[in-house]
C-alpha cells in the first residue's frame, strides 16, 4: 500500500484506527519526509552550481572555517594567493607612493602569543562577513553592502571613498586606496579613490570554485563551504567541532570562524 | 531697418560662419570589431544605449551575482580591440581605443577604465602564473 492511500485512509476513518495502525502510519511518514529531505539535498548541490544568468539567493551563506593549528607560523599562501587573484600587495607593481599601513591590506597573517606561556597562534584575518554588518549600517551610499548569499563587498559605482566603513569594522579589514592604479585583474576591479576588502572571492564562488585563499593553503586549514547547507563539510564540522568566532560578544554572526584559538 | 532686421540677420552671419565649421569636424573612423559580424545587439542601438545595458549589467553583477557574457564589459573586448604596431592591444590610455575614439569625439569622459582593465583578458594560463 502506497503513503498516499493510507493517508487519506486515515482521514476517512479516523475514529476506528487502532493504535497499531497509527503507529503504522507514523513510521511511514517518516520514511516519506526523510526521501523528501534526500531530494531536496540534491537538489542544493544543483542551486550551488548556480547559472549565470540566475540572482544569489539566502537559501545559501558562505563561510570559512579556520583551523589554527594547521596554519604554519611562517606560511603566508594564502596572502600571496590573494595578492595574486586580486592584484594588490605583491601581485600588484602599483601603490609605489602609500605607506604600509596605507596600502591595500585584503589578508594579513597575525601571530597571537599568550603572555604567561608564550604559545604562539598564527592564523589569516580578512573580512568576516558578518550577517549584521557594521560596514554596512553606517555607508551613507549603500555602495557598503552584503549579497544574499552572505558575501559582504563594496560595491565601487557607488562607493565616494568616506572611509566611514574602516572606522566602523572592528576587523580592521577595509583598506583605501589612495593612488591611480593601472595593473588591475579583469575579474577584480579596483581603484583609486574607493574603498575595499576581502570578498570571499566572490568571481570565482559565482563560478562555483573556491575562494583563492582556500585553494592556496598547502595544510588545507581554510575550509570554504555553504553554512547553510546541512550536508556540507563546513557545517557538518561546525555542528560536530568546537569553533570561535573573534569578538563574539559584538554579536554580529561572523561567516567566518576559528578553530583552536 | 537695423533694428527691425539686425537680430535675424546677425544670427544669420553666425550660422553662415559656424556651418563651414561645423561640417570640417571629422567624423571618428570606428575601428571595426576583429571577429564577428553582428554585436550583442543592432549596431544603431548600441550606439545610443550600451551605457544603459552596460550600467543595467553592472549592477546585477555587484549586487545580485549575475554574470551572463551577453552585455557584459568584459565581453565587449572579445571583438572591439584595437590592436598596435606590434599586434598588442591598447589601452583605453591610448586614442585609439575603442571607446576612445567616439568618446574624445563627443567630448564624454567615462571614469570606467580607473578600475576596470580596458582589453581582453590574458589567457588563463599566464594568470596563474602571478605576475610579479
């Protein structure tokens, strides 16, 4: 007998089900919603490999997750591979003028080191994309913004270069840039006068690849991943392992997260 | 008399003077696309609307991650490149540029090629490679 007619079964004669056949019909509903759930899993993977012709949804959020422990003091792949895709830093001959602490800065790598025992923890700090973005509240353009899938970037048409955005994350993660720039990347248009930031790649996850900083890592420490999709590694380890987000009490919601910090 | 005809006629004498002027300005020599025989769309239409489709594209792009070629600006350079003395393409810093050439002649200036690259992407190939 199919779900279907057992369950209009029940409805016809309702008063004289026995508790066995109750119990009967609540297994097999079970069964039904648990093949429902496999389909809709497939179907997920499907949305991921978005068409190019379709919007970013909110069924979606990209995240990192971030394991410490695997990332090596003197190891930078990721900078550099971030420097490369998007040309800036050492993928970049432009910026000659700026000092250090002016030039773009999408990445970095900071050592954190326990005063009373002097273990030392290395990990890469880029934007968190933050599900209450503070960059976002306070742009007056709206050129500050996050996409539906999670992603928070600048939107440069509409970006006047205020720099209120830098003041209001507490990550430090939004740079400036201050003179004309000629080396540019096709798939990362960057300029003067505008400011900018990690955006988790966001060329290459529209392709579905992951961002180049994930990719770079030779420990494999930066997993890139839906955390909205049960089924996938990142939040399957989310679910299971112990992970931080870096000022948690700001209560922003961070897409990006740590492990063993 | 004067002052009944001198208005007419002194805008007149100015038109007189102005057509020949007017008729000498060179009309800009488009550089014709080097593949492909038919754009995105009809020619007369894109010229009078590819800012339109160009700035329709770019916001579904930033903001809603849509990435389709067909009025993308990327796309634009597969065919309209103008290419130098040595088979390199120039870029929107050079008049011969594409855009340029309408461009200077209309005397409008676009602030796009501050950020984004004005020729066709190089091949994947020499991307990965990381250029110093």
């Amino acid at each position: 007998m199919s779900d279907e007619k057992a369950l209009s079964g029940e409805k016809v004669m309702n008063n004289k089900i026995d508790s066995y056949k109750r119990r009967f019909l609540a297994q097999s509903a079970v069964i039904t919603g648990a093949a429902a759930l496999g389909g809709g899993l497939v179907l997920t993977r499907v949305v991921q490999a978005r068409p190019a012709s379709q919007a970013v949804s909110s069924k979606n959020r990209w995240g990192l997750l971030i394991d410490t422990r695997k990332c090596a003091n003197d190891c930078d792949a990721c900078v550099q591979a971030c420097e490369m895709e998007h040309g800036w830093g050492r993928g970049s001959s432009d910026e000659q003028r700026s000092s250090p602490a002016q030039k773009a800065q999408w990445i970095r790598k900071v050592t954190l080191r326990d005063r009373t025992t002097g273990h030392e923890t290395s990990l890469p700090m880029m934007c968190q994309h933050c599900a209450h973005p503070p960059c976002v509240d306070v742009c007056p353009t709206g050129a500050s913004m996050k996409r539906d899938d999670g992603i928070v970037l600048v939107d440069k048409h509409r970006c006047i270069g205020c720099r209120y955005c830098m003041m209001a994350c507490p990550y430090k993660a939004r740079s400036f840039i201050h003179e004309d720039l000629h080396g540019q990347k096709t798939a990362s248009p960057r300029g003067k006068g505008t400011v900018e930031s990690c955006n988790l790649c966001v060329h290459r996850v529209d392709q579905g690849k992951i961002p180049a900083c994930a990719e770079a890592c030779p420990e494999k420490a930066i997993l890139f991943g839906d955390l909205k999709d049960a089924d996938s590694e990142i939040a399957r380890r989310l679910a299971s392992e112990p992970s931080t987000e870096i000022r948690g009490d700001l209560r922003l919601d961070l897409g990006v997260r740590y492990q063993n910090i | 008399m004067v002052k009944r005809y001198g208005f007419p006629l002194l805008l007149a004498l100015l038109l007189a003077a102005g057509t020949p002027a007017l008729a000498a300005a060179p009309l800009p020599d488009i550089p014709k696309a080097i593949k492909g025989e038919q754009c995105v769309e009809d020619t007369g239409f894109m010229r009078r609307n590819h800012m339109a489709l160009l700035e329709h594209q770019r916001d579904d792009t930033v903001q809603r991650g849509i990435r389709t070629r067909q009025h993308s600006l990327k796309h634009c350079f597969t065919c309209h490149v103008v290419q130098d003395d040595h088979s390199q393409p120039v870029t929107a810093a050079d008049p011969r540029h594409f855009c340029r050439v309408c461009h200077d002649y209309a005397a409008v200036q676009v602030d796009c090629w501050q950020c984004h690259v004005s020729i066709p992407e190089p091949s994947a190939t020499s991307l990965r490679g990381g250029q110093p």
